[in-house]
C-alpha cells in the first residue's frame, strides 16, 4: 500500500473563517451573551478562542446587539449586523451564517474562496478546551468532509436508560424496544454514546451553502453527507443555557473547578 503523502498530514494554517454567533435576546437567560464570566463578558471567550486558533485567519461576529457589538469591536472581530428576522428565537443557525459569509464576500477585497472552511461559534459557549478549533478544521481539511462537530459523551443520560413515564398512572416503559434500560445496570457497561455539545462546528462553504449532491435534506441539510466529529471529555465544553451553566462555567474559568 503506498505511503500516504506528508503534505495530506500537516496540520493547516490560517485557512478557515470563523463566524461567531451571538445575538442580545434569550429566553433562557436573559442577555446571556454578554453576562460576566469569570469577570470577563462571555461572548469575549469565545471571540478570544477564535482569534488564539491557529487556523483561524479572518474573525467575524454576527449580531443584533450594539453592545456585543462593540465587544466585537474591542477583540479584533469583524462586525456583521444581523438583521431581526436571522435573531429571532426561530432563526436557524445555518442561516445567520449564511447570512455571515455573504456579508463579508460583499465588503472583502477578497472574498472567501470555495474551499474557506467555515466555523461556526457560539458566543454563549465560554469553555472549551484549548486547541478544539484546530482540531476540528484539521479533520475538515485532511479528509475532505462537508463537516466537523465536537461531541462530548453522554454519561449517565444514556439514550438506553431513556423511559416513558405516563403522568397520570406512573407506569413506566422503555423509550424504545421491550426491556427497560436494555438489561444495563451499571453505567460502565453503557456501550459508548455522545452527543453534539456546542464546542465547534466546522463546515465546508459548498455544505453550507447547500451544494453537496445527496445531502440529505431538513434542518442538518447544511452539515453535508460526510459529517465528522472530533470527541471532548465530559464537561470540557460548558454551553450557557440557564443559571445553572453559568455558574458551572464561573467556576471553571476561574479554576474552581479544574
């Protein structure tokens, strides 16, 4: 079997775009985007983890809020104001980014090229581990795929230990097939499972913009046929979403909990 090149295994440099979501409103929790963590507002964690990826070459951030904006501003990102439709609580993801991408071909002396890998961050998502964008765009472009996420493991909220639980009489039922908790017990003999956590999402412009033949189609359509994952450990990725995981993420940011 021939050797495969060195060139296909070098790690890529300053190749990807990174789009920054992070729109003022959330029903969740209110203004999380720009609440403290660790004393610093949380969008800028994320602005700062693209800005340190080392193959991350442009920034930008997308949003509806003057003072994330000017967050945005302070950090080096390039700012994309979004309109209302794309930061309502139904927008999609795929589309602000779309929306993203577009903005900036429109104002760039040179807009970027067909193969630009794309990533996409959170700007409620202040902790991941050092070195996941990397990782991520690395895969995306070694092998080709349409796209990369970071999956976390599930732990103990394994889909086999899933149940129904009917309100009224209580009886309780397997989510799927016949046996409760499939026969399992005991956590270490949960066969492997994870689940997409927020950390990174990398994604090839044709994917994004809808061009890869057979994809298939619904709301993931954007995430192309050859969709990959790189893996982080349990709780290395905090995603702000209530009360609960912003104190988690204080604690961690400030080595509370590490």
């Amino acid at each position: 079997m021939p050797a495969t090149p060195a060139s296909e295994h070098r790690p890529a440099d300053r190749v990807a775009l990174a789009i920054v979501l992070a729109r003022g409103g959330s029903k969740g929790l209110p203004r999380k985007n720009a609440l403290p963590v660790a004393g610093v507002p949380c969008v800028v964690w994320t602005l700062r983890a693209a800005r340190g990826a080392r193959t991350v070459a442009r920034v930008a951030l997308s949003t509806d809020d003057p003072e994330l904006a000017s967050l945005g501003r302070a950090e080096g990102a390039e700012i994309i104001d979004r309109p209302a439709d794309l930061a309502a609580d139904s927008a999609r993801v795929d589309d602000a980014a779309r929306h993203a991408v577009e903005a900036l071909d429109a104002t760039a002396a040179t807009p970027a090229g067909a193969r630009t890998p794309i990533v996409i961050l959170y700007g409620n998502v202040p902790v991941r581990p050092a070195g996941l964008i990397d990782r991520a765009v690395d895969l995306l472009v070694r092998t080709g795929a349409d796209s990369v996420q970071s999956y976390a493991p599930v732990g103990k909220h394994h889909p086999w230990w899933t149940a129904r639980v009917d309100p009224a009489s209580g009886a309780v039922r397997p989510w799927e097939g016949d046996v409760l908790n499939h026969g399992v017990y005991r956590r270490q003999d949960l066969p492997p499972a994870h689940i997409p956590d927020g950390g990174v999402l990398v994604v090839a412009r044709a994917a994004l913009f809808d061009r890869v033949p057979g994809a298939p189609p619904g709301p993931h359509a954007f995430l192309g046929r050859d969709r990959r994952g790189v893996l982080t450990g349990e709780g290395e990725v905090v995603d702000i979403d209530s009360a609960v995981d912003l104190a988690v993420a204080d604690a961690i940011l400030r080595g509370g909990a590490r």
